[in-house]
C-alpha cells in the first residue's frame, strides 16, 4: 500500500473526509493547488523547526517542480517498478 492509499483511506474512513471531494491529496491539488500546499507547509517547516511532519514530502517536491500532477507522478512511479 502507497502513501496516498494510506491518507487517503485513513482520512476517509477515520476522520470522515468528505468521499465526494476524492480524498485529501486530490483535493489540495484540485482545490488549493499543490504549489499553494508546498509553501505552506514549507512555511510552517520554517516556523516550527521541531515539528517534522511540516516538512514537505519528497513526493510534493518533486511533483511542484516537474509541473506535472500528482496522477501523473504515481503513474509514472508504479510504471518504474
């Protein structure tokens, strides 16, 4: 199991995210765009040196910087393997 699944059937079963808005990740990307997610978080990094879970993952780097989509990005990752 990926680390998308994993948020995402955890936050759809667990906290109750709402399942019409496709899960967390597909709706930062959709909703607040990923670029928007990744200065925030790198932000709060910033301002909270000791809180780890604020660092943006390697994931979101590399997807703000390619320009491509999540989608595309796992995609491309499970054709790799």
């Amino acid at each position: 199991m990926t680390r998308h699944s994993l948020i995402f059937n955890h936050t759809m079963m667990e906290i109750g995210f709402p399942r019409h808005k496709g899960g967390p990740m597909f709706w930062a990307e959709q909703e607040q765009g990923l670029a928007n997610v990744y200065s925030s978080l790198k932000a709060l990094a910033e301002k909270y040196p000791n809180q780890p879970y604020f660092e943006p993952s390697e994931l979101l780097i590399q997807v703000v910087e390619s320009g491509a989509s999540l989608k595309e990005e796992l995609y491309f990752r499970n054709q790799v393997k």
